[in-house]
C-alpha cells in the first residue's frame, strides 16, 4: 500500500502563486509515476502533471492548458512531488488529487481545494 498525503490548497487572486506539495509514505519503493489530476464537481477528474519514475526520472507530462504555468519536480529526499502553480487562473478552481502508480495499482490521495477568485 501507499499512502499520499496533500498540503498546500487554499484561496488566491488570479494571477498568484500556490505550491502543492504530495508527500508518499508505506510502499514507496515501487513507484513508477507521481502526479496531480484535478476535478471539478460534476465533471471528470483530468491530469495535470506527472512525472516518470526510472529510465527517464525526470520526464514530465502537463496538460496542454496548465504547459508554462504549472511544474512538477521531485524531492527524493522527502519522497514527494511538487506542484508550483504560477499565473493560476479562475478555470484552474478544482479539487487537485495526488496519484501514484505502484506495482500496477493506482493510489489517490484524498485532496486539496484550490481556488482562484477573479
């Protein structure tokens, strides 16, 4: 099992800054791939970003709205994934869940709310 813990949602202007931080604890030496998804009520839950774990440690995938703005970088050290949100927008308002792939299973945390007032 793994298990993810979220930290750093909260309320910001259009045009701030926010940090996510998703730290891994239990099983964590099989771990492929850490990201962010974010979902909005009613609709599905969408990648954001996430980063590949092995041959290629540092390959990361961002949604096509978020490229620019938003990057995910590792911290080993803590076995987290980082999320710097920058120019955030009111379209990025979501839930935003750290996911991890292990061993072919996929782990979820439990979430944290972002909203970007207008």
């Amino acid at each position: 099992q793994v298990q993810l813990v979220e930290s750093g949602g909260g309320l910001v202007q259009a045009g701030g800054s926010l940090r996510l931080s998703c730290a891994a604890s239990g099983k964590i030496f099989n771990i492929d791939t850490m990201g962010w998804y974010r979902q909005v009520p009613g609709n599905q839950r969408d990648l954001v970003a996430v980063v590949k774990y092995g041959e290629r440690p540092n390959s990361a995938n961002y949604a096509d709205s978020v490229k620019g703005r938003f990057t995910i970088s590792r911290d080993d050290a803590k076995n987290a994934v980082i999320l710097q949100m920058n120019r955030l927008k009111p379209e990025d308002t979501a839930v935003y869940y750290c996911a991890a792939s292990s061993g072919g299973k996929a782990y979820w945390g439990s979430g944290t709310l972002v909203t970007v007032s207008s």
